[in-house]
C-alpha cells in the first residue's frame, strides 16, 4: 500500500476543512479513506477489481461471473442485515433486492 494522502475539502458552508486520509494501493486505487473515527476500506483481487467495501456497519462483497457478465452486491450490516442486487454489466438492469431492510 502506497503512503497515505492528506487531502482536504471545504464544507458546504465554507466554514470548515473536511480532512480526510486517504492510502493507496501500488496499482492507483484506493486502499483507505479515514476522516476522523469513520473509515472505510476496499479490497481487490489479483486483477486489481473491487471485491469488498468494508465500514464499521457494513460489509459490501462485489461477485462477478466473467463468463454471463452478471453482478452480485452482497450487503451485510452490523445488524446482520442483507441486501442483494444482481446486474448485467452494461446498462440493462436485470435483477432485484431482497433483505429485510435498507442498509443506506
């Protein structure tokens, strides 16, 4: 992982820098944002894709069948919650969501 980047944004109002630190991985994606106790992480595979997002409330996992191209988003919350989306890559949405409640 490539050392982290201080970068900083003003607030809507203007009247604060939202710090936040980001690292990199060794191929330019991002490995970690952290702004105060908040963070997020991302992992990748060999191919250097997305697999998982993971928050102090929420694990994302991203599967992708190469052969049909079709996407499955798996949500887990703290609370043990689950949501999940299937996609063809592309424009066309051909799935749906099941779980017991919104995540977001």
């Amino acid at each position: 992982m490539a050392s982290g980047v201080r970068c900083s944004k003003t607030s809507a109002g203007g009247s604060r820098p939202l710090r936040r630190t980001v690292a990199w991985t060794s191929f330019n994606k991002v490995a970690t944002i952290a702004r105060g106790t908040a963070s997020v992480a991302f992992d990748c595979n060999g191919e250097h894709t997305r697999i998982r997002q993971v928050t102090a409330s929420q694990t994302t996992l991203y599967i992708t069948d190469p052969a049909t191209g079709v996407s499955l988003e798996k949500v887990t919350g703290s609370g043990g919650s689950i949501q999940r989306s299937i996609r063809v890559q592309g424009a066309r949405h051909c799935g749906g969501e099941t779980g017991s409640s919104p995540l977001l």
